[in-house]
C-alpha cells in the first residue's frame, strides 16, 4: 500500500522510500497562499504516483486544502484510526504509571457512530476494565453486543442514550466522535483522563480540573518532523480489515511505541496523571 506525505519547502522535491512504499513530496511554499492550487497539485501528484492515500503536514493540514484534496476520493491519512487502536494500550500505560490495575478502571465511551470497528473496539477493552458504559443515540445498536458479551464472557456493559443532566463519573472517558459543545454540556468528575479520538478539545467547564489527551507521540523508525506520528504509524502498519487486537499486535511487534501524551500545553507529564488519581 502507497501513500504520499506531502509539506511544504523552499523548492520542488521528490523521494521515494521503498522499504514503507513512502512517496516523500516537498511543494514550494508559493503554494500556501493559494488553498485551490495548493489542493488540485497535490491531486495531481497523487495521481502520478497512483496513490490516493495522503498525509499533511502540520502546516498544511486545514481545511480548505483538505476538501479539494477529498473532492478527487483521495483518502487523509490523520492518524484517528491508529489512536482508537492504541486506546487500550494507552489505558494499560497510565495505569501502571499511577500503580492502578486495570481491573479496578472504570471507562466511559461516548460516540455517534456505529460500525464494525466501534463493536469490536468496545470488546477489546470492556474484557480487561472493572465497568464498561456506552453512552449514544444509537444505545439500541448495541444491545446485541451487549448480549454477546453477558453470555459468552460474563462481561456486563452498560447502555444509556445522551442525558446531558447525567454526571459522568468514571476514570477515562472515550470521545470518539462528540464536538467541544457537547462535551460541555455534560458535568464530568474533574478527576477525569479523556481520550479525544476526532475532536480537538480545548477547554471544558470551569469544574473540569482533569486531562485532555487530544494526541499521542508515537515512536518510529525514523524521524518525520512536521507530521503526526499517529498518522504516519496508521500508514505504515494499520489494518482496516483486521480487529484491533490484531492491529494492537502489530504495532507492538514493529518496534513502535507510545512515546508521550499530548495536551493543549504539550506534553502530559507523569506527575499530571498521578495528581489526578490522588483526588479519587
């Protein structure tokens, strides 16, 4: 599988590394200032190198470059499917660092989407954690999974539809897909770690003394500045067709690893995560 990944630099430039199938495109910076160009040039060369999976830089990465880039089925790689990979490993990681088992964790998941993906990630981390809850318009989509669980593993999730009144008291709360605004209507424990799987989030309610984890630094073979190393990892090892737990495997067996936290202020510290549980 080929992908490009695509920044902008002083001139034209063009590499390709073999090993990964990495198609390396530096365009001259003149390009910034035109997102339309910028975009049908960036199609274009996808369409030289017959790719049509991409990853931005940092600084190209907005949102008038990406819809032009979309308009020609092109695929942004950005890193999110990688993230809800990583999301048990991550749990298992800050557990260890503030001496919690895993087993006494209780884990919120908020989401809109229902697919495949969203089952089989529910199953791979509700099986290690002491409570599972699911909180979706789509509550009804997950009762059979529910049912799944119960009979074949003794695993009890919980099941709620939104309830913005409801006080969301648990250890990690899961955002795969909830905005800023939606988040603020609800009243989280301010002894909360939250994953934000799409959304960017900035700031909660005033209560709110938790973290926000909105990216994680992955370690990788080789150094790529100006990219997410979530994004490039998706690109070199993720697996749509495969369940997170086989995708889990291959991340750790590659030699990657989670390298740090990151917040709105940069990188999370230990020390942060262990003022957190020391209010639980």
């Amino acid at each position: 599988m080929s992908y490009a990944i695509i920044d902008y630099k002083k001139t034209f430039f063009t590499h390709i590394d073999e090993i990964f199938e990495e198609i390396n495109v530096n365009i001259p910076k003149h390009y910034k200032k035109n997102a339309i160009k910028c975009g049908r040039k960036i199609n274009r060369i996808l369409k030289k190198y017959n790719t049509n999976k991409v990853i931005l830089s940092k600084e190209l990465y907005n949102d008038e470059i990406k819809k032009y880039i979309c308009e020609k089925n092109n695929y942004i790689i950005d890193g999110n499917n990688m993230y809800k990979i990583l999301l048990r490993l991550c749990i298992l990681d800050i557990c260890e660092i503030v001496k919690i088992p895993i087993q006494t964790i209780r884990v919120v998941l908020l989401v809109h989407e229902f697919s495949i993906e969203i089952l089989n990630l529910v199953k791979h981390i509700s099986k290690d954690v002491k409570r599972f809850s699911v909180i979706s318009e789509n509550k009804d989509k997950f009762e059979r999974l529910a049912d799944e669980l119960l009979r074949e593993a003794g695993i009890t999730i919980s099941l709620y539809e939104n309830n913005y009144k409801t006080t969301l008291r648990c250890d990690f709360i899961i955002n795969i897909d909830y905005a800023e605004d939606e988040l603020k209507r609800y009243v989280i424990a301010e002894d909360t770690i939250i994953f934000s799987v799409k959304e960017n989030i900035k700031e909660l309610k005033k209560s709110f003394n938790g973290i926000i984890i909105n990216d994680i630094d992955i370690y990788l073979n080789k150094e790529y500045n100006n990219f997410s190393t979530l994004a490039i990892c998706e690109a070199q090892i993720y697996d749509f067709k495969r369940n997170p737990k086989y995708n889990e495997e291959k991340f750790l067996k590659s030699g990657y690893r989670i390298n740090a936290y990151m917040g709105n202020n940069g990188i999370i510290n230990e020390n942060e995560f262990k003022a957190v549980f020391s209010k639980k």
